[in-house]
C-alpha cells in the first residue's frame, strides 16, 4: 500500500501533472491517478449532454416561441394596431404531440381593438418551420 501511495506521490510531481493540479491539492492527482475515478463521471457528463441536446431537437415551442409564432398570425390577419401585438399575457399550459406538430393548450390575455380585453384559453397547432415556429387553426 505504501508502495503506492509513494508512486501516486510521485506521479503528481511530474511537471505536467502538478502544472494541472497546481492549488487543486492531493484529491485532484489522486483522481488523475486513478482513472475509475475520472471514467464514470465524464460518462454521465456526456450521456446528460446528449440527452440534452437530444430533448432540445424534438422539443415543443417554449412561451416565446408561441408569443412570436401567434404574434405573426395577428400580423397576417391585419389584427396588429400600430404594430403591437394583442397578446397581453400568454401562459403554455401543455403541449401534446401530434405528427410534424404540436397541440398546445395556452392561456392568453388580449387586448383587441373594439373588444377590449379578454382572457381565452384556447388549443393551438405549432409547428416547426425553417423560419421558426408557425401557428395554424
């Protein structure tokens, strides 16, 4: 045992070695003296970066993105007054997917001309373009 702790010791003064470890104290060279250590840490650090990047491929629009998506069907349908948007307050209370799109239920708070203001939740159809997301009936 003694044999090497000494070896352990002595792998740390290797120049590259205490150049990375240097202010890290002895729990960072023993870690990169034993790599089971190192090894199932930087599996799970990359299996959670995939799962990420995964999850944000085929994930539903966020707030934003239905905010923007609805913003352009106002647009589209001439109901913008003076270019600013109806949408008040817009809540995403969940989205199911359906095919190429998504079905979300959102709760919104509009202010229409000569309506005034109203608050409606409604289930509206997204889906993914190369221009981003677009609302559809």
């Amino acid at each position: 045992m003694g044999g090497q702790e000494t070896q352990a010791a002595s792998e740390c003064q290797e120049p590259d070695v205490r150049r990375l470890t240097s202010g890290a104290g002895p729990r960072l060279c023993d870690a990169l003296n034993q790599p089971e250590i190192l090894m199932p840490k930087f599996q799970i650090a990359l299996i959670a970066t995939f799962t990420l990047a995964l999850a944000a491929c085929s994930s539903a629009p966020s707030e934003t993105d239905m905010r923007q998506a609805l913003d352009e069907q106002y647009k589209a349908l001439a109901m913008l007054s003076d270019g600013k948007s109806p949408i008040e307050e817009l809540e995403r209370i969940g989205c199911e997917k359906s095919g190429d799109a998504y079905l979300c239920d959102v709760r919104m708070t509009l202010k229409l001309p000569m309506v005034g203001k109203q608050t409606t939740t409604s289930r509206v159809r997204f889906i993914k373009t190369s221009k981003g997301w677009a609302a559809t009936a």
